[in-house]
C-alpha cells in the first residue's frame, strides 16, 4: 500500500519436474535421460481456411538447417572434448528433403507439399502438410553424445510448425495411463509448435529466419506485478503486467550429474545403459512468442476510469447555490 491512494501487488507461481536419481533438483527443472534419436519438423498452413482463397498463404520453407554440438568422453581421463559442429541442411530445391507427414503415422490429409511457383519455398496450403526429419544415426552422430540441437528456418507465410522427437529410451510399463504403443513406447515425449504472429498477408509476404532450440520441457514460471488505485487528477487506475518464462534442457543427462541410487539396476560404466549419457543437456530458457518467434510469453492491460465530469457538474450546482444564497431576495 501507498498510504490511501496505491495498492500494490506481486505474483509468483513456479511449477518444475524433480527427478529422484538427481543429485540436485532447482527450481527451473530437471529432465529425463531420454536422447533422441530422430527429431521431426511438421509444416502446416496455420488458417487452412483460406485455400479457397485467391491467394492461399500457407507455409512455404526455403530451408532448414540443423547445428548439433557432441563431445567426446574418455572414461579413463573423465574428460569431455568439444568436437566440430555438425550441420545438416535440408533445401527446398532438394526433392528428398521435406516429404508427406508419415512419422510416426501417416497423415491422411498430407500430400507432402509443393514447390512453389518462384522454385525456392517448400510449400504446404489449407489442410496438406509435409516433414522434414533429422535422423541420427544416418547422420553418423550417437544421440548419447549430443549437448544441443540448434535449427535455423529460413520461411514466410503462416505458418504452423510442430516440433517433435523421439527417443527408444522413452518406455513406461503397460499398465501405467500414459499413453503408449504395445511395446510401451511413449510416441511423443517433447513437442513444440511455432506459428505465424497474426495473419496478414502483406507482413507474411517478407522472408525471415527463425532459429529454434531443441530441449525438453523442465520447469516454467509465472511472475505478474499489479497497480490499483486512484490518482489525483487522473482518475482511478487499475493495471497489470505478467511475464511466463518457459525452461528446457537438451535430454541428455550424464553420470557425474546422477545420484548412484539404481548403481544395482544400471551398471554406469556400461554404453547401453539408459540411464546416463556421455554429457549433460544445454540448458536455456526458451522463447517463442513475438513476431520472430524468439520473445517471452507475456500480457498487459491498464484500466482507466475518469470521474471528471460528474466533479465539473457538483462544482457548478454548488457554485449556483452560492449564488443562490448570496442574493438578496426581493
């Protein structure tokens, strides 16, 4: 409180994922060990609606390009060297880079997309889609080894962008409610949609890279500041800013990071163990809204009420009540 005239408010709302194998579980989350192994960019038109339009503006892809950063262990040293960054780009003017939407299921509406009449941009309108897919192991990279996955887009239109990965690793018991295959396999453990800020056919016209991180989701906030009160001459004020940070982490943990509580269950020293991996995740923060896709989730609003004009009329009736009395009566 600001004597009479201000209250002040202040929220703060966390919710994260504590691991029991973690030496150390904070605030912003932690992940699972669950690398994977093949990652997939689904593009869609984000208002199908307007294929039946003259122009349809849908998701047109120029290319994709995907950095992965792996180390190297040595179990004797217990030393990590940073090797070269790997990239694998994927062009639009290549046949057999984005194809139907067929993983992990075939999608009924895809037609796989087309190239667009200027022969640069990947193009998907109304209810078609296409893929665009990061295999590790034709790569040549073990998913173990990989600290971050960074994917760069260069595209225009609206567009509607899922992200998902996959990884062998990511089983549950049958009998458990999470949703799985008959071999217990969880089919979409991470998933992520990037869209188009509005939909306005002259501001998609323009080209832009968009760049992505690639994590699991660990933890997100939510913190908000709020103003209520009446200020002299300006009325009564109500207002209200909030901001949601969102935490992830590329899901490879290491085992120097775990608590040796299943050391009898997985043998640590042992390659097929998933339970640890060669080295720890990036963790970041990640950012997605605004118009380039690369901001904090955030909202405002002010609330202004004005009492001027019923103060200027009680003025004036005491003022010609004044008058009133003042007069001498005849």
């Amino acid at each position: 409180m600001l004597g009479d005239i201000l209250r002040f408010g202040f929220t703060y709302v966390n919710i994260h994922k504590e691991h029991p194998q973690r030496e150390d579980n904070p605030w912003t989350g932690t992940v699972a060990n669950t690398p994977p192994e093949t990652i997939v960019l689904v593009f869609r038109d984000n208002s199908p609606e307007d294929y039946l339009s003259e122009k349809p503006n849908g998701a047109k892809v120029k290319w994709v390009k995907f950095e992965i950063q792996t180390y190297n262990y040595d179990p004797e040293t217990k030393i990590r060297t940073k090797n070269q960054l790997k990239v694998v780009e994927k062009f639009a003017t290549d046949a057999a880079a984005f194809g139907p939407t067929t993983f992990p299921v075939d999608d009924p509406y895809t037609q796989g997309g087309y190239l667009d009449e200027s022969g640069a941009y990947w193009t998907a309108d109304g209810f078609d889609s296409f893929q665009c897919v990061l295999d590790m192991e034709e790569a040549g990279i073990d998913p173990r080894t990989v600290e971050s996955v960074t994917i760069k887009m260069k595209l225009k239109g609206d567009y509607w962008i899922e992200v998902l990965g996959y990884s062998s690793k990511n089983l549950g018991a049958l009998e458990d409610a999470w949703p799985k295959d008959e071999t217990g396999l969880i089919p979409m453990p991470f998933r992520d949609v990037i869209e188009a800020p509005g939909n306005d056919l002259k501001d998609q016209k323009t080209a832009k890279t968009i760049t992505y991180e690639y994590g699991a989701a660990r933890g997100a906030s939510l913190w908000g500041l709020d103003i209520e009160g009446s200020i002299p001459y300006l009325g009564y004020v109500q207002a209200q800013y909030a901001v949601n940070p969102k935490y992830k982490q590329y899901p490879t943990i290491s085992k120097d990071t775990i608590g040796y509580s299943q050391l009898t269950a997985d043998n640590p020293d042992d390659p097929s163990a998933r339970t640890f991996s060669e080295v720890d995740g990036e963790a970041f923060e990640s950012k997605l809204a605004g118009d380039d896709n690369d901001g904090r989730d955030k909202a405002w609003f002010i609330n202004l009420k004005q009492r001027r004009g019923k103060v200027c009329a009680i003025n004036a009736q005491l003022r010609r009540r004044r008058e009133l009395v003042r007069r001498p009566q005849r």
